[in-house]
C-alpha cells in the first residue's frame, strides 16, 4: 500500500492525484514498493511500519500541523507536549492490544520516525528515549536501574540527559559543575558555580522534566576525578515545582526544534543520595575511596550512540526534502526547452536534475552507511558487556566521521533542495525551512563538527603509527596499512571499485601528510598539544576524507554485495544508477584531493562529466518512484509542496486560507494603528 492523499474537508484541495505526478509514477522502469522494503529493512518490516504509521496518524488534524509556525512559543510547547503524550498512550494501546508482555511498540517505538507526523515542532521528551533511558541502561548497575531507571522507562517520571553548559560544550573535560562527596552525610553535592556552569541547550528540561541526568566533574576530598553522571529530582513530582537549590527554565525560541522545549538548569548546594552517581563502571565507595572506569570512553558512550542516531536520521531528513523537491518539480511547469513547446515539468531541465537527484543519492549512501555502524554498535555494546573494549575506538571515530559527514552533507543538500524549489521553498507551508534547521543543528549538538573531525584526526595518526610497525588494524582503517605496502593502490581505472580505492587513496596519502606535519613539528621541539592544535586543518582534512571514504565502500558493498541476488533485476539497476551518481559526483566534488595524489588526465575528467550527465538522464524516469520508495506519510513530509498527490498549488492556496491572519477581513492593526496615522496626515 502506497502513502495515501490526506484529503482537508471543505477545502480547494482535489480529492485526485495531479496528473503530472501519476504519469511519473506510471513510467518507472520499477516497483517503489519493492523500493520501500528495502529501505525498510524487509517487506515485513515495512508492513509493521506503515500498520503502526496509519494507528498513530488517524484523528491527526493536518491542517492544524501546517499552522505550526503561526503560533507563540508557549503555544507550540504546549501543542508538542500534547502531541507527544497522544503519541505516547496510542504506542501504549498499541502494546497493550497487540504485545502485551513485550516492549515492541512501548516504549521501543518513542523515538522511532512513526512519532514524526505527530510532533511536527520536535517531541519535548524524545531526549528522554534517545539518550536518556540509553545512557542509564549502559551506566546504571542493576540495582539502580531497578530503583530508578525503570521509573523513566515507563515515563513514571520525565528527564533529560544534561551534559552541554553555557560556557562549555564539546570539551566535556571543562565541564564546570561539580558533584563533591560528602563524606559525613554519604551524599553527593552538586552546584553550578557561575553562569557559565548553568546546564543550557538539554531538550525537555525547560518544563518537561522532572528528573535529569547531570553530567558533572566529581571531587573527593577536593581532588577531582573527572566528569561523571549523577541522577538528581529537579522538580516536585506531584506540583512540577522546581525543588530547593534548583533553578530552571526555558532558553527561548531557537531556529528549529521549535517545540523541545530546550531548557537551563543551576544547582545551589543540592543533594543526593551517593547511590545516585551512576557506577555501572566508575565507583565511590562510602568510605571515599574511588573505583575508575575500565575506559574513559565508557563515560562518554551515551554520546556515541547518539551520533549513531544523527547518522541515520540525518539522512532520513534529506530523503525527506529530496521527496518534497521531486513531487514538485514533477507538477511544476515552467520555462520552454525549446521555443514554442508547452512549458516542461522542471525536472525535465538538467540543472534541476542536478538538484535533485544527487542529493536523492547521497540519502541512500549515508542510510546504508549508517547500517554499518549500527552493526558495528550492536557488536560493541555485546563486547562491553563480556568486558572487551577493544572496538571501543574504531566505533568512536566512525561515528564521529558519520555524524559530521552526514550532518554536513544533509545541512547543504536540504538547502540546494528548498533552492530547487523556487520561491514556494521559502513558505514555511513547504516545510523545507523546518528540516534546515533541524539538519543544520545536527553539525553542532553531539559534539560541534570541527571538534570531531580534530578527534578522528588523532586517531588516524595513531593509527597511521601502528600502521608502521606492522600492527593489525581495525577493518574500517586497514585500507592505511594497504596503501603502505602497495603503491599501485592509487592507480586510475574509473571502475566503481577503484573508484572506491582512488578516496582510500586520498584519504590515506592526507593521513600521511598530516602525520609528517604533526612530526616535523614534534622533531622542532613542539610540545604534543601544540604541535596537534598547529596540524589540525591537515588533520581535519584527512578526517573528513576517511569519513567519504567509508560511505563510498559502504555504499558499493550494500548495492553490489551478495545481497543483489536477492533483488529484482530492475530494481538494481535502479540502486547502481544511484551508486553510479553518487561516486561520480563526490569524485569530482573531491577533485582537488584526488589530483594530488592520483594521476587522471583531461579525458578522465572528461569522461566523469559524461557519466555524470548520462547517470542523470537513466535516472530521470524513476525520481518520483524512488522517492515515494522513502515510503512518507504526508502527515509525516507535512509540506504542501510534496503531498502524495502532487497538487502542491492548491495546498499552498489551501494553507494561506487557513493562516489566522486571514480569519478577519480586516486586522486590529489597521483601526489601532495604520488608519489613525494616515487620518492625521490629512
């Protein structure tokens, strides 16, 4: 079953699909829905998606979804709560109907894409499931998680996870707020000293929780042993009062997430429990004596898994504007081809061909990207729980490298998309605006970009030392060891695989001129900080492209692995069309890397261009197709430009209609303010 037409009563909107969008539709060379089960994860999968999709979506008043923007602060936090909490008891009905001893839908479905048409502004409490019940699942002993971690789980209390300060973000090491052990009482002490050290940015502390994970720097007897977590009330459970010693609120209206509710917390000498300090790894024992974590990582690991979750969602979201841009440049006609012709579809001309489609692309890249990393998590978190950490690093660097990557690409490209769109890409009604901004703040929570591309570059210059002496490398970096031994690595054939090897390459030979810089600077008596901080643009460079060089193998291996077998023949053309583009594409974006180490010569570049422009014609027939194939409620794209049924101008129309400023012929403003002054003119 395809996305169905939300239809509006009593409205200007057809009850039929544009005609334009059904010819796209019956063109494709494949099936989308072969396409949807894919990208799903399975026919089975995609079947339980869209069953849960339609439950949570029913009585959901569309309209009211697109007036999001026209109203207050208050008002949208409000409407996201209200959301939030009807998402919340039908995923509750939903167990309860159809997996009552399980967790399937409840909580598990929370924060799962299902929630997405419901909370068009943000969930206040998705926080709470993304980071929050993780990190306290992986932090918590079994004893506290049965205290309290199963209160949060079964949203018997709310909270969030609060990290980042207002003077300090990405270097959790200069975090500010301190936890001191006190000794005589068994109790922890927390405060924030300054302004600086006031928790800022944690989505739903404003007025949507009442308990919070605090990240702060313990001491014992003044000696301080590094950031820990520490689970404190902040507000009464019963009135929502702030409670003695704390003082919270929300930061005010931000760019995008419009209705998380993000919130600020100081504390003045609050107590707890010291059986409130998270000791799954890190202890303190009542008489004062410290226990350390296996490895610091393990602190930080909440984070880590979040950058997992931006990798994929990240990509979602430009699946999401690269379907709202298709739909539309397949209704919209404008700008003969050829004199005295019918004005075409857009999409027709190839400079929008060359908006579309290769962002169309880069989603599908990062989303089996992301794949992999996922995979790679599961096994990590198996192995830390047997006490092995050895994948600990590759992990931390791979999801750095994704979460940047990703979080940039999608930024840039739902922006070329809104672009693509024309002036109707700047209505909030298209909601291209709302995706930007919650992209584009992805290159900044989670760890700011540049930050982890710095950290990535360390690890590659230890891993590059290893590399050296002949230790064995993780998978994800053994391609440094190979360019070590085989200079034939760069060697430029064009084929998709060596086009593969060509950013391994260049990724490998930046990993190497980085390290000279970083050991030149060594040799010249630099201290190690310095000589790092002085080599960070080579080491951010080198970081990125071993970031690109990942998704392309990624990208290569999901679409022409042994996996294709089980596909239709039609369909892989389609996925390798795809893959085609987009190595193509990213080659030539990347060319001032390549052509420094890798020989290609004028008819190389030449023949790039030809097979990116000859790609983009084979795609042409199937947009429309693979990106219904991203399987979008309209309730979930919540745009009139990129509706199921493709009858974008009506919708726009539709929704200025419904704007509150047009529910009275004349505005207040106009006998208040604008007629008295022209009056007095007179």
């Amino acid at each position: 079953m395809a996305s169905s037409t939300s239809v509006i009563p009593n409205s200007v909107i057809p009850t039929t699909v544009n005609p334009d969008l059904q010819k796209e539709r019956d063109a494709a060379s494949f099936s989308s829905e072969e396409f949807a089960a894919w990208w799903a994860g399975g026919e089975e999968v995609l079947k339980f998606n869209r069953g849960v999709r339609e439950y949570m979506e029913k009585d959901v008043d569309y309209s009211e979804m697109l007036q999001l923007q026209n109203k207050t602060h208050e008002e949208i936090i409000e409407f996201s709560t209200r959301g939030a909490i009807d998402g919340a008891k039908k995923l509750r009905r939903l167990q309860e109907e159809r997996n009552p001893s399980g967790d399937v839908y409840w909580p598990n479905m929370y924060d799962n894409q299902v929630m997405w048409g419901l909370v068009p502004g943000g969930n206040p409490f998705g926080v709470m499931y993304v980071m929050l019940v993780k990190a306290l699942q992986a932090q918590c002993t079994p004893e506290q998680y049965e205290d309290f971690g199963k209160r949060v789980e079964r949203f018997e209390i709310c909270g969030t996870y609060a990290q980042t300060e207002l003077g300090h973000g990405t270097y959790l090491r200069g975090l500010e707020t301190r936890a001191d052990f006190d000794r005589k009482t068994d109790e922890i002490v927390l405060n924030t000293p300054k302004i600086s050290s006031y928790k800022w940015w944690p989505g739903g502390l404003g007025h949507s929780s009442n308990h919070c994970l605090v990240m702060a720097q313990l001491y014992i007897d003044d000696k301080c042993k590094g950031p820990h977590m520490f689970f404190i009330q902040v507000r009464d459970e019963d009135t929502h009062e702030p409670l003695p010693g704390v003082h919270i609120g929300d930061i005010g209206k931000k760019m995008g997430f419009i209705g998380v509710n993000n919130g600020f917390l100081g504390l003045k000498d609050v107590r707890i429990p010291r059986t409130r300090m998270l000791m799954r790894h890190a202890q303190v024992k009542a008489d004062g004596s410290y226990v350390s974590s296996p490895t610091n990582v393990l602190t930080y690991f909440a984070m880590v898994r979040t950058r997992c979750v931006v990798a994929r969602s990240n990509a979602i979201m430009l699946a999401a504007a690269s379907t709202i841009a298709t739909r539309y440049s397949a209704v919209r006609r404008q700008s003969p081809i050829n004199p005295n012709e019918q004005e075409p579809q857009i999409m027709d001309h190839v400079t929008q061909q060359m908006k579309l489609f290769p962002e169309i692309a880069t989603s599908v890249a990062y989303r089996k990207a992301s794949d992999y990393l996922w995979n790679l998590y599961d096994v990590t978190i198996k192995d830390i729980e047997n006490g092995k950490y050895e994948r600990l690093p590759e992990l931390h660097s791979l999801s750095c490298a994704l979460k940047v990557t990703c979080s940039m690409e999608s930024a840039a490209g739902v922006e070329k998309l809104r672009l693509a769109c024309g002036g109707h890409g700047y209505l909030t009604s298209s909601n291209m605006s709302s995706i930007y901004v919650n992209a584009t703040a992805a290159c900044t929570y989670e760890g700011e970009n540049t930050v982890l591309l710095l950290q990535i570059g360390r690890f590659l210059m230890k891993t590059w030392r290893a590399a050296l002496t002949g230790a064995p490398l993780p998978p994800t970096v053994r391609y440094l060891a190979e360019v070590q031994k085989n200079p034939e690595f760069g060697t430029w054939t064009g084929s998709w695989k060596n086009m593969v090897k060509a950013m391994q390459y260049a990724a490998a030979n930046r990993t190497q001129l980085a390290f000279k810089s970083l050991s030149n600077r060594l040799a010249r008596g630099e201290t190690e900080a310095n000589a790092a901080n002085h080599t960070g643009i080579e080491f951010t460079q080198a970081a990125e492209l071993h970031g690109r060089a990942f998704v392309f193998s990624a990208f290569t291996e999901a679409v022409t692995g042994a996996k294709s077998k089980t596909r239709s023949a039609n369909f892989n053309r389609v996925l390798e069309n795809l893959l085609e583009l987009y190595l193509v594409k990213e080659t030539l974006n990347q060319m001032g890397h390549l052509l420094r180490f890798i020989n290609l010569t004028d008819t190389d570049l030449s023949r790039l261009q030809d097979r990116l422009e000859t790609v983009l014609t084979k795609l042409r027939p199937d947009a429309v197709a693979i990106v219904d194939g991203f399987d979008f409620s309209d309730l979930q794209l919540n745009s009139t430009l990129g509706s199921y049924d493709g009858n974008a101008y009506e919708r726009i129309f539709d929704a200025a209609l419904k704007n509150p400023m047009n529910q009275k012929s004349v505005p207040k403003s106009f006998h208040e303010i604008l007629r008295p002054f022209m009056k007095s003119n007179i």
